[in-house]
C-alpha cells in the first residue's frame, strides 16, 4: 500500500487546506498601500539585485539580510516589487502550514493534531495579516517553527542529519532576525522530552550535547557571514532601539515591564482572541497525557514573551508573532480532548462555530475592511490609516508616470529614508525623465535647490508624515508660499494626508 493511499483523508484535508490558505492570502494582497518598512526593505532588494557588492545593505540599518535575499530572488520573476516582497511572506507562511503539520504530529504523536494545528494557522488572524506583508515577522515565524520540530525530532531520535538540519535552520533564522536567537537559547528546555528512564541514558545525553554543540557551531558560522559587511557592527546598535542594553535596564530593572505587559496581552488577546488563549491554557487541565510536552510548547511561548516585555524598548505587535505559533498545537490539543469527551458531533459543530467566531471575524475584516478589523489599533494605523501607511502613494506615481512622459521632472520629497523617498524610487528611479531627492528636516524655508531646479523643469513636493514646521500631518509648512497644492490623499485617520505640490517657477 501505498503511503498516499494509506494517508488518503489526511492527504486530502492537508491539501484543501494549503487550497485556503493560498486562497486567503492572495485575496486582495495588495489592498493595503505600501508600508513604511516595506518600503524600505523593497527598495533595499532592489539594490541588491542590480549591485551584488550592495548584498548586505540592509546591515547600513542594523537589518539582517534574509528576508531581503529572499526578495531579491522574487524580483527575477515577479514585476511588480511589492508584489514581489509580499509573496516571499506568503510562500514563508506556507512553509510555516507544513512545519505546524510536523509539529503537531511528531510532539503529540497525531496526525490529526498536526492537521488542526495547520488548519488553526490558516485562520489565524496575525498569520493572515503578516503572511501578506513585505515585512521579516512571518519568515522568523517560519524558522521558529521549523526549529522547535527539529529541536523535539533531535531530542527523540538523536540523530546527526537531524542535529545538521536544525543548525541550518537555526542559522537561518539568526540571518533574518536577531528574534531568531531564541530558537538558539531555548534548545536546552527540550531535555524535558529526554529519555531519563532509560539504561544508556548517560550516552544518549553524552550524544545529544555532541550534536546540540554541532547545531550551535553552525548557528554561530552561519551567522558570522555577516562579518563580511564593514556595516556588521551596526546590528547592535539597532537592537538598542527596541530593547534596552544590560548597561541600561539595570538601572530600571522592572519599570516598564508592567506597561510593556498589558500591552502585550492586549495585542496577543486581541489577535489570537480569548477563546483560543483559554484553549491552550486548559490543554494542561483537559486531559493529563503529554504533559511535558505542552511544558515545552508552553515555555517556547512565555520565555521570549516575558523577556520581550522585561527587556523591550520599543514594541509592535508584530515581535510576539514567532512566540505565539507554539500555542496552536495546544490548541489543536484541547479541541481534540474535548470531542472526545463530548461525542456528540452536532453539539460540538456548534462549540467550534462559536469557539471560533470572533477569530472568523476578525479574518473577514482583516480580508475586505482592513481599517474595522478588530486588531490592535497601532497596526491599523501602521499599516492603513496613520502617516506610515503609503496611502495616496500608487497614485502619486501614476500621475509622476503620466507627468514623465515627454518631459524630465524633478520630485523632491519630506524624509530621506522609509516611506519617502523609497516608495517612489521603488517604481521611478527607472525612468530616465525622473529625478527624486528627499529633504530632511523641514524647516520654514523652502530648500534652495528645489527653487533651482523649478526654473529648469516641472517641480513636486510630497509630504506624508508630521514635522516641527508643519501644522497637520503630511501638508506643507504654511509659509512656503512658492508651492501650489496638485493632488492631497485623506488617511481614515483624521488629519493625515499625503501631498503633492507643485513648486511654482
């Protein structure tokens, strides 16, 4: 017998299931404007891909490359680079369904865990968020789960190819993210899985030390490709500014852990809803079997979650979103106990159509009416409505590429770096009637050198985000009378546009 006859209805429901998922993240994928720091790391891809001594140029702002590489290689077949970015987050997604299969199959030792652990991750309303983005987090979540089976598989089997595979992984995941060491620091807590009863026990643990040593060597070579950038040390310095440095915190040990706490909760309860945080959390009480196990997955959750709030500096919601996936097999845990206490199938059709509604309303909104989607209110505004979120940027370039035509222009624009100039660069820099320079800061006079360039050829000026000298987010300072306004895009949210002015001659 074959193993896809053998395997015949998990084959089947593993495949709808990669149906939907691909069917709810290309769904409107570029509904959302171009975000700040997908504009950065596009344009960054696209750098690299014309000028190979420019591979590592995302480490000139304390970026690891990964993700950029990756991009790099979508570009070569896909046109559009935000369309090209954001893919890399789907396919990153896809093998984060196939790794939550693995997962849950090999640490519960069910199929049918590891299937409703992927399916869980299909809906999961952060994963859908983030596996659209051109943005690190869902790639970091994608070698966070693949390290953790790896980690469990290692311990079990102890095995060198397994110990090879899981440094590779680890490595990689260090190359995209500093986040990634974590799944290097936890590699410890899977000897509660170890086999303390058995004879050999010495030698097995002997042998599991030798090949843990061999995954961290590698980790650690894999990472220090990046001593091959002069910009390597500037990672450090770019961790300073979302967590704080021993040197700092010991002076304020538990100040802001309070604070960074409920925030963290917040977005983790708003995210991952309160039915299924109930569900991971009763997976230990529903039923006694595999307890270790669920430590484990536990502690893979709220280690790197209380150093984050302990620790960090300046958060979003999408760092906990590699710290979450490890609740899903305990949920998958928990919905499996429970049908088998229950046993009746219609009554527990109806549990999971209400165990599971909020997280459905939150996919339905996240897919058609990004702005209402019951979400954290800081990635709303990131991503849709505040000054970061590229609003009014697809039309601005249409009218630059229609302006363009017959004739060489100049776009000057508020900010040297992220949204502005980058969102622009990404779809003009190729034209040859284009020039884009940004300006920062902005001051109560009107850079000269735009006044220069308006007496040779048609001028713009963009704004997009606040400045000292301006009144209202993403509009020109008052006093620069020299400018007349062409084109003003309105963000949901209030006062905030973006701007596009033409510099008088």
């Amino acid at each position: 017998m074959s193993l896809l006859k053998k395997y015949k209805i998990e084959t089947i429901v593993l495949v709808l299931l990669i149906f939907l998922y691909f069917l709810t993240r290309f769904y409107n994928i570029l509904s959302l404007p171009i975000f700040t720091d997908e504009a950065i790391y596009i344009r960054w891809a696209q750098i690299a891909k014309q000028d190979a001594s420019w591979r590592f140029i995302s480490l000139t702002d304390g970026k690891q490359p990964m993700f950029v590489w990756l991009t790099v290689i979508a570009m070569r077949f896909i046109s559009d680079p935000l369309l090209a970015g954001r893919l890399v987050s789907v396919g990153a997604g896809f093998f984060t369904l196939i790794g939550m299969f693995f997962l849950g199959r090999e640490i519960f030792r069910n199929r049918l865990i590891g299937l409703i652990s992927s399916g869980i991750y299909v809906i999961f309303p952060m994963a859908l968020v983030y596996d659209k983005m051109a943005l690190y987090d869902s790639l970091v979540g994608t070698f966070t789960i693949w390290s953790l089976f790896l980690t469990v598989l290692l311990v079990r089997r102890i095995r060198l190819d397994v110990a090879l595979i899981l440094g590779m992984v680890v490595g990689g995941g260090v190359l995209n993210k500093t986040s990634g060491f974590f799944n290097l620091y936890l590699l410890p807590l899977s000897l509660i899985l170890f086999d303390w009863n058995k004879k050999e026990r010495m030698q097995g643990l002997v042998k599991w030390v030798g090949l843990i040593s061999i995954a961290v060597i590698m980790t650690y070579g894999f990472y220090s490709i990046l001593r091959l950038s002069p910009y390597f040390h500037i990672i450090d310095e770019k961790n300073t500014i979302f967590v704080y440095p021993y040197r700092e915190w010991i002076e304020h040990p538990l100040d802001f852990f309070i604070g960074n706490w409920k925030a963290l909760w917040d977005w983790m309860n708003l995210y991952l809803t309160s039915p299924l945080l109930i569900a991971s959390v009763a997976s230990f009480f529903i039923a006694r079997s595999y307890a270790k196990e669920k430590i484990l997955l536990f502690l893979w959750f709220i280690i790197p979650i209380i150093a984050l709030a302990i620790f960090g500096k300046t958060l979003y919601p999408r760092f906990i979103f590699f710290m979450t996936l490890s609740l899903l097999p305990l949920i998958a845990y928990s919905l499996i106990a429970l049908y088998q206490k229950v046993k009746t199938r219609p009554l527990f059709v109806l549990f999971l159509i209400m165990f599971f509604f909020f997280v459905f309303r939150a996919d339905f909104f996240i897919l058609t009416d990004f702005e209402n989607a019951r979400i954290p209110v800081s990635d709303i505004r990131q991503y849709a409505t505040d000054w970061p979120s590229g609003g009014g940027v697809k039309e601005a370039v249409e009218f630059f590429q229609n302006e363009a035509k017959n004739q060489k222009i100049y776009i000057a624009t508020q900010g040297t770096f992220g949204l502005m100039p980058y969102a622009f660069e990404i779809y003009l820099i190729q034209n040859p009637n284009i020039a884009i320079e940004g300006f920062w800061p902005i001051s109560d006079t009107i850079p000269q050198k735009v006044l220069e360039k308006s007496k040779f050829m048609p001028t713009y000026f963009v704004f997009y985000q606040p400045c000292s000298s301006c009144q209202e987010t993403g509009v020109a300072p008052v006093v620069w009378s020299q400018l007349d306004l062409i084109y003003q895009y309105e963000k949901k949210q209030p006062y905030r546009y973006l701007s596009l002015y033409r510099v008088k001659q």
